[in-house]
C-alpha cells in the first residue's frame, strides 16, 4: 500500500515538472470544422497569433503571459473567452456543427469562471428571446395594440435584467480576485449598480496593476464618481439660445433635473412629452428643469424647443459630442439627466417615465 501511494506522489510530481512555469499553452480540438481551417488568438483586443488545424482538427497557441490576462480564441464565427498565465495548460473542445456554441474547458480555474458567467447568460438569455417572440407575435396579430402589448410585457423583460443584474453581481462579490469577475462587471447593468461598480473598481486597482483593460475600467469610475449619487453636483455656465449665460448654481433651492438631450435624438424628443407633463405638476412645489443640449445646428435646437414646449431654461455650445459640460457629468449617451436637491448634491440619476413621476411625488409632497 505505502509504495502506491508513493508512486502515486511521484506520478503527480513528475506531471508537474513537465509544466513549463514560463508560458501558457492554449490548444484544443475543433470537432466538426467543415471548411474551418485556421484559428485566431486574440490577446486583449490585439490579434497575436494563428494556428492551422493538423489533421486531427487540433491546434496550439504556446504564450508568455507573466500575469493572468483575456485571451479570445476566434473559431470561424465562434468565440472563446478566456483567462490564462503562465503555468497554465488551457484546453478548449468544441463542435463547430453545433449552434448553441457550448464548450468544455480545462487547465484554468479563471476559464472555468468565464463558462459559468457565459451559461448564465444562455440561460437570461432564453427568456429575453422568448419575451421578444411573444411581442412579434402579438404584435403581428394586432398591430394596433404595439403599445399596450409593449406595456404588458415590459415589467416582465425589466424583471429578468434586473434578476440577471442581481446574480452576476453576486458572482462579483464572490470572486473578486480574479479576472472572471471583472468580466462579468462588465455585463451589469451600469445605471442600475453605479455605486456597486465604483467602488468594486477602487478595490480591484491595486490588484492587477498591469491589466490594461482593469485599469481603463479603474480610471473611468473613477471618473464617474464624481458626479455618482450622493456627491455635489459640478457648477457650470452656459449661454441660453439668446446668448445668455446661466449658471447651475442659480438653482440653488429648488430640485432641478439637469437633462441632456438633443433635437436628434429621437429617444430624448419621445421623453420630453413625460418631463413636460411633471414640470407641471410640480413646478409650483419647487421643481425646475434644466436642459443641456448636445445640438450643433441652433435653428435645429431652437425649432425642437418650441414644437416640444420645453417652457424651461435651455444651454448649449453647439458642440454635440465634444461639449465641455457633457464631458464635466460623463455623459457618453443620451438621453441623461441628473435630479439634484435643493442644496446642490446629485441624488438621483436617468430617471425617466413613471419613475421620475414617482421620485417628484415621494420627495415634494
């Protein structure tokens, strides 16, 4: 008995040494390929290498990779995720035939990872094909309804995000030390888990200092914070359609909804029929609107305000996308608003539709 289990020690120490602890190999075999002959490594987002499949429908990358880092192995219209370091043997296995693109993987715990998210996201995503066949289909069969039948089923594809949104970001938590979770924070919904994310990124910095990618994400909420909930809400000045600079500060006192928009953008102009309907009704209790428009033609601007009856004060410099103020709240899509409070500090953001109703009649009752 004693000299089996020293075999067996050796065996194990011997399959050991046979690693090669200064690079990472990443091979596989793709069953079924048709005409697939070559596969693609992507390191990051940078093409690093090709392999041709032998005749046994096997390839192998070999790489040095002294820190975990993404790797995305690019089979035909297929790809594969993965985390590998040196040390590692990766093994991927898939059948190019088969539709659902599943997979098995091995050698890496981080890859391992990346599947789990991956089978999440089938599994949410059925439910959203299936809520998005069941609107076609209702929709085909009653066009005249589009918009009741959207309503009836919005709660429930918002419910399936939302619980989606809960279980990644439960896997973060969970698995903070490693690249898999950085992956999944990606997926999450960002409006929705802003604070979770900033400060996730602050405790992530330290903890791969040479990832490119973690490090961009590290910098951007970062960013963010400053204008996230809870922080003070950055004063500015810009002129009115009339050449007239008005300052943010200037709404101290009141609860104003700091909205960016634009005469193209077709969502934005589908909202303001909402905000004008609640500037209404709660103007007379302290609530004002603020617009900031990403326009570059002020005719275009102008014409929008008055067909939209956006009675409020309106800013600009003309410059879409490379607005200051823009810039200043991180704003890289629109619609985006901002609900600050009456001393100045940004206590909500991107409420629209029936939510921003319910936040003006909560807060000014």
């Amino acid at each position: 008995m004693k000299k089996l289990v020293v075999a067996a020690f050796m065996a194990i120490l011997f399959a050991a040494s046979c690693k090669n602890n200064n690079e990472l190999s990443i091979s596989g075999k793709v069953d079924n390929p048709g005409e697939l002959k070559k596969i693609l490594l992507y390191e990051a987002d940078s093409l690093v290498d090709s392999a041709f499949l032998n005749e046994d429908s096997k390839f192998k990358f070999r790489r040095v990779a002294p820190e975990s880092n993404f790797y995305t192995l690019v089979v035909g219209e297929k790809n594969f995720l993965v985390i590998g370091k040196n040390g590692e043997e990766i093994e991927l296995n898939t059948n190019y035939a088969d539709t659902t693109n599943a997979y098995t993987i091995s050698g890496s715990e981080e890859s391992k990872k990346v599947q789990d998210i991956n089978n999440i996201q089938t599994d949410f995503g059925k439910i959203y094909q299936r809520l998005q066949s069941e609107y076609a289909e209702k929709v085909d069969a009653d066009p005249a309804k589009k918009d009741s039948i959207f309503n009836a089923i919005m709660p429930e594809f918002q419910a399936n995000l939302d619980k989606y949104s809960e279980t990644v970001f439960k896997f973060v938590q969970e698995n903070k030390d490693n690249l898999a979770a950085f992956y999944a924070a990606g997926t999450i919904d960002q409006n929705k888990y802003e604070l979770e994310l900033i400060k996730y990124a602050e405790e992530i910095r330290s903890k791969f200092p040479n990832n490119k990618a973690v490090q961009t994400f590290v910098e951007k909420m970062a960013g963010l914070k400053l204008v996230s909930v809870g922080q003070p809400a950055p004063d500015f000045v810009l002129n009115n359609p009339d050449g007239v600079p008005v300052k943010l500060s200037e709404y101290k006192g009141k609860y104003v909804l700091l909205d960016f928009w634009a005469s193209w953008c077709a969502p934005c102009r589908e909202e303001n029929p909402n905000i004008v309907k609640q500037h209404k009704a709660f103007a007379a209790k302290g609530f004002d609107v603020f617009g900031v428009s990403l326009d570059d033609d002020k005719g275009d601007w102008v014409r929008a305000i008055n067909s939209d009856n956006l009675r409020w004060n309106h800013v600009s410099d003309l410059k879409r996308w490379d607005s200051k103020v823009a810039a200043l709240y991180k704003v890289d899509a629109i619609p985006a608003s901002f609900m600050i409070d009456r001393e100045g500090k940004i206590v909500a953001k991107n409420l629209r539709g029936a939510d921003l109703e319910k936040f003006l009649s909560e807060t000014l009752k």
